[in-house]
C-alpha cells in the first residue's frame, strides 16, 4: 500500500470540531498537511494510510480549534496590575493615557507586544483582533510568534501616544492597510477608540475609509453608563442609534462590550448583524454592569469572547473567561440552563471566526480549514474523572492544562514549552520595563 505523506498527525485525542453538527470523535486523530486539516476519523484502519513527519499523542487529551480573542491591547502587557480598583474614566485619565503618552514608542510596543502574545499562546489563542497604537509594531511581533491577528490603531481625537491627533494615526493606519496587504496571517482594521474619543467627523472619516479599503471596523461600544447618559445628553440618542444614524453598523463591525444597550439598541445590531466581543472580566473590574448577553443571545447575534486588555482584566485567559461569562449570566437570568457549556465554546471559536471574516478558514476543525488546533490536558488529578469534555473546558479546566498550539499546521507551543519565543528573554524585558514604568 502506498503511504501519503503529511506533515502532522494528531491522534488518540478526544476531538471536539465545534462544527455545524458539535461531532466529537473519541480516540480520534486528525491528518494534517501543508497548514490544513486533510482528514479526521477514528477509523484505525484508515490512519495508517497516513506516514506523518511528526506525530502528537493526544492521549487523555481535548483536540479542538485554538481560541480567537476577539478584543484586545495586547501591547499593554506591561501595564497589568499597574493601577487597579479605579473606574474606568479615572483609571484612563489618571493613570493609563498619562503612562502611555510617556512610555509608549516602537520598541515598547514590540516587547510588550511579544509578551502579550507569549501570553495568549499559553491561553491557546491561536488569533486577536487588537486595538492599540504603533500597530506595525505589534505585527511584527505576532509574525515573529506565528500568531494570526487584526491590527487596528486605536483613533482618538486628542494627542495620544507620540501622535498629535487624529490625523496622524489614519495617516498610520493608511501605512498599515498597504504594509499587510498581502499578508497571510497579518489584517488591518480601522479602531475608532469610542464616541467618547471620536467626534462625529472623525467617526465619518473612518467610516468613509473602511468602504473604501472593504475592512472590518473595531469599536468599544456603550461600555459604561456614563458614556451611555453622556450621549443622550449631548446627541439625544444612545451611542448604538448614534452610530446607526451614522450608517456605521455592518456584519464588518466589532462592538466590545456592548452593556448598555437598549432593546431598541439591541434590535438594530440584530438587524445590522453587528458582531459583539463580550468582555465579562473586565466589565466586572471596572463595574461597568452586565451586557444584556440573554436578549442578544435570543436575537441570533452573532456572540463572541474577548478578555480586553490585561491592564483590565488582568490575564488573557479564555477559558477563565467564558467560565466566567456562563456563570454570570445565569445568574442574573436566574436560569441554570442559560448558555450551556457546549453553546458558550461557540464565543471563542466558530463565532469569533465569523466575526472576523475567517468563517471558510477558521474556528472549527474541518477538513480543508486551517489546521489552528490547541490540545488541553485532561490528566491531572483534578480533571478526573471527565464524563463531558465541554463540561471541564467551561466549569472544571484552566489555561495551565493547556498543552500544544498549532497554528497553520506549525506547532508554537508543545507541551507548554514556546517554540518560537524566547521565554526566559520576555521576562527579562518585563523586568527592565516594570523599573522603567515607575522611573
Ligand atoms: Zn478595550
């Protein structure tokens, strides 16, 4: 019989696809050549047609797609824990835009960025969609890492991060857009930070550039009850029916947060099939209040999960997250049965997917996707015995259990061990950086 070769195969895994139909295959194994998923079964027979150039035993082991964070500052490693138990509006003016103006330039943003990254490959993310500034920067680093991510620079009205305005930071997302225009891993978005941020022109402009350039648009949207009654007061209007009256809303949008909406609010970003990046940790820190997940839920919008920025939250892990976000809104719904571990494992994969424009590619194993596919270890003590995979990825496991992230069909993690950063070196800089911050 004549062998194929492939590059990887995975076997004696417990595979979650997360497709259409949730198929798990017990003791399966997944074909992988070329950065794509060729075949997965649990046929033995079939499996040995196969000669792989490296096998990965996933024996007691979770097999599903990598995570996709759909909203984060990734270069703002280097602030975690810096200033806590603060609202949002002082936590921003009196400590993170005065740190930023002072410290941020290229070479903050790469090692910070790096870290961040390190960060999200040992929470098995395998893609971010990221809001932050000297976003070439970032890039650079998630190219390094062999991680998939969104840049967006983040547009604010006012002198921000070495920029004098507006102006200067579309200029740098036009350097951006032509930058990564034929990268495979590498895509731009345009950021408007917020309506409290953008003045309605601004808003216009980017607006105006994201038809031009067909590219997704990233927003905080009505994260706290001040920017809510902020906009009533000054436009007489919600900050989602602002931006609707602004045409601004599309199946191309990200809005993070969303908690106060409306159910008028709520109905328009159904009807605009707006993706939502939930954000639950961040929100509880803040006490931003709870996002209406149940009646956006029942309005078919598309959900997804994000951690937003360590400086909020403070780490980058998913699957605390939607632990988190589960529990939470049965508990507010008073209904044990709301969002069930096998529909909030959804968030951070095949609907995060689809919000960022990679449906075909991403967020499920399947075969001809790629093949970005984390192993979760399900070994240890306290993860035994295990009748329901779901059940441990959302109530029982956390990020430490996770083992082995390929991205691309590229192993970048095996066995908690990076294998395209320098581990030791990152700390090192975050050292260096943390004197620094306090100088
Ligand atoms: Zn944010």
């Amino acid at each position: 019989m004549k062998l194929d070769n492939i590059d990887i195969l995975i076997e004696n895994g417990d595979v979650l696809t997360i497709n259409s139909e949730m198929e798990r295959l017990e003791n399966g194994w997944i074909a992988i050549n070329k950065g794509k998923v060729v075949e997965i079964s649990n046929d033995p027979q079939e499996k040995q047609k196969y000669q792989p150039t490296h096998t990965i035993n996933a024996k007691n082991k979770i097999v599903m797609p990598g995570f996709i964070n759909t909203h984060t500052h990734i270069a703002m490693a280097y602030f975690k824990g810096l200033a806590d138990d603060l609202p949002l509006y002082t936590w921003l003016n009196n400590h993170i835009w005065p740190k930023e103006t002072a410290m941020i330039n290229d070479e903050f943003v790469y090692h910070s960025s790096l870290h961040g990254i390190a960060e999200l490959i040992k929470n098995g993310t395998v893609m971010f969609n990221d809001m932050y500034f000297r976003g070439s920067e970032t890039a650079k680093a998630a190219i390094k890492a062999g991680v998939r991510a969104v840049i967006g620079e983040g547009v604010l009205d006012f002198p921000v991060a070495g920029y004098d305005g507006r102006d200067s930071i579309l200029k740098y997302s036009l350097s951006l857009i032509e930058q990564y225009k034929d990268s495979p891993t590498i895509d731009v978005s345009l950021s408007p930070h917020s309506i409290y941020t953008c003045s309605i022109e601004t808003l216009q402009k980017v607006l105006d550039m994201s038809k031009k350039y067909g590219l997704l648009l990233h927003t905080h949207l009505a994260e706290t009850k001040k920017e809510f009654d902020d906009s009533i007061a000054q436009h007489g209007k919600s900050p989602t029916a602002l931006l609707n009256d602004l045409d601004f809303w599309s199946d191309k949008c990200i809005a993070a947060h969303s908690v106060w909406l409306t159910d008028e609010d709520i109905d328009i970003l159904a009807e605009k099939k707006v993706n939502i990046s939930i954000n639950t940790k961040s929100n509880l820190k803040l006490a931003s209040g709870f996002m209406p997940l149940k009646k956006c839920f029942e309005k078919k919008i598309n959900l997804t999960q994000a951690t937003d920025g360590v400086a909020s939250n403070n780490n980058l892990s998913i699957i605390e997250e939607i632990s988190t976000t589960s529990k939470v809104h049965k508990a507010l719904n008073h209904d044990p049965t709301f969002l069930p571990a096998e529909q909030v494992i959804k968030f951070p994969t095949i609907n995060a997917a689809k919000a960022l424009g990679k449906k075909e590619l991403l967020g499920s194993i399947e075969v001809g996707k790629q093949a970005d596919i984390i192993t979760i270890d399900t070994d240890e003590i306290e993860a035994q015995p295990i009748y329901s995979p779901y059940s441990h990825l959302v109530y029982n496991l956390n990020s430490n259990a996770i083992k082995d992230v390929l991205i691309n069909g590229k192993p970048i993690m095996l066995n908690r061990q990076l294998l395209t950063l320098d581990e030791n070196e990152i700390k090192d800089r975050a050292k260096f950086y943390q004197k620094k911050m306090l100088e």
